[in-house]
C-alpha cells in the first residue's frame, strides 16, 4: 500500500474495502508467512505458549492465515472479521477455522471468553480516536491472565489509497510509533509483556512492522478473602 491521506474526507470503510478485493488478496496474501521468518517465529512462539486445548482467535482475520499457521499448535481457531467476502476466502482457504462475521470495536463475544488471540493488521484500519476502543474490547474478552499478540505498520500519520489491486478502492491505514502503541494498549488495561520490530522485507509495503505481546492481568484478591 502506498500513498499519503489528503486532508479531509470520510474515513474509508474497510469492509467495502476488502469486500471488493477479497479473492485477489486472499490469492496473494495467504501464503505470505512462508517469506516471513521472523513472523513465524513470533507466531510459533505465542501458539507454544497458548497450549493445544486453547481457542485462539484471530481478530481482523482477513484469509485467516495468521489463525491457521497455528492450528497445528492449538486446539481450535475462530477468526473474526467485518468483510463477508473475506470470511468467504477464510473458509475456502482454511476450512479448520471457524468464522464469525464480527467488528473489531464491538466484538461478538461474552466477557473473558477468549484464551488468546491474534491482532494482525487490523488496528490499522481504524481512525485513531477509535483505536483505545478496540483495545479496551480486546481487553474485555480476554480471560484474565491471556494474551493477545498484535501487530502493526509503524509510522507517523495515515496513509490512504484510491485503487488497489487495480480496482477503484479505497483504503485508509493508521501508522502507529511504537511509544504510543505502548501507551495505547496500557492505557486499555493490559499488560505489556513483550515487544519487537523489524524492517520490511522486500516485496512488502516499505513500512516498519510493530509486534506486542500484551496480557491481561490476572484477577488479585485481597489478602485473607480466600479467594
């Protein structure tokens, strides 16, 4: 994705957005990982530490590649995203993950229902004001003491297209700097636990690529209640 934001005009709605290319971005993106080591690695890592009877779920699915690479590793995946047409790519490429038609700021789930879950690229998509939203509902599904493993574009600003995959689409991507992804994911009441970065590989959009492994505090007693 290239491109800056103009100023002004209405925040381009992802869904349309990916309902419109799902089937060439599925084509393109969901075997990516395979040139991606050092994503693998993080992935390979937060599924050893989830378990095989955990349910991860994969938030902004998209194809649900992200989900699926860990399947091996989990008991069962649930991905989650706003474009029907993605969903449709999801179980055409992964038909072991089970899909749910669902938004990122107002998840269809029960409170502290979730064992893990993956945040790849998704935040992105929303405006900036909404972002502490969407952690604060990340924050809220998560069982405490679970994790959620996100990753970003790291930058300055919004970048913003008006055609992509050779279609008339428009799309618009926050950048975050890794201080205030921090102070975001804090600020929703989790726990930074750990933190990575790395450039861009080539053949990907030239962005820095942000990676937190955030948790949600376990649920303390006071002393002596003996709970």
């Amino acid at each position: 994705m290239k491109g800056s934001r103009p100023g002004g005009g209405a925040w381009a709605d992802p869904a349309v957005a990916y309902d419109a290319i799902a089937p060439e971005y599925a084509d393109r993106f969901d075997g990516e990982l395979a040139a991606k080591p050092f994503d693998r690695a993080i992935l390979e890592r937060f599924g050893a530490e989830i378990g095989p009877q955990a349910t991860l779920f994969d938030l902004g699915c998209g194809p649900g590649h992200v989900g699926a690479s860990l399947s091996p590793q989990i008991g069962a995946v649930v991905g989650i995203d706003r474009s029907a047409a993605m969903l449709l790519e999801a179980r055409r490429h992964h038909p072991e993950v089970r899909c749910v038609q669902g938004d990122l700021r107002a998840l269809p789930l029960d409170d502290a229902a979730v064992d893990a879950a993956v945040c790849f690229y998704s935040l992105i998509h929303l405006r900036r004001p909404e972002v502490p939203g969407a952690l604060a509902e990340i924050h809220r599904v998560l069982r405490p003491g679970s994790s959620a493993l996100l990753a970003v574009h790291g930058g300055e600003g919004v970048l913003h297209v008006d055609r992509w995959f050779d279609k008339p689409v428009r799309v618009d991507a926050t950048l975050f700097g890794a201080s205030e992804l921090s102070r975001l994911v804090e600020g929703a009441g989790l726990r930074i636990r750990d933190h990575a970065r790395r450039d861009p590989y080539d053949g990907e959009a030239q962005t820095e690529r942000l990676y937190l492994w955030a948790t949600r505090p376990s649920v303390r007693h006071p002393e002596g209640t003996g709970r």
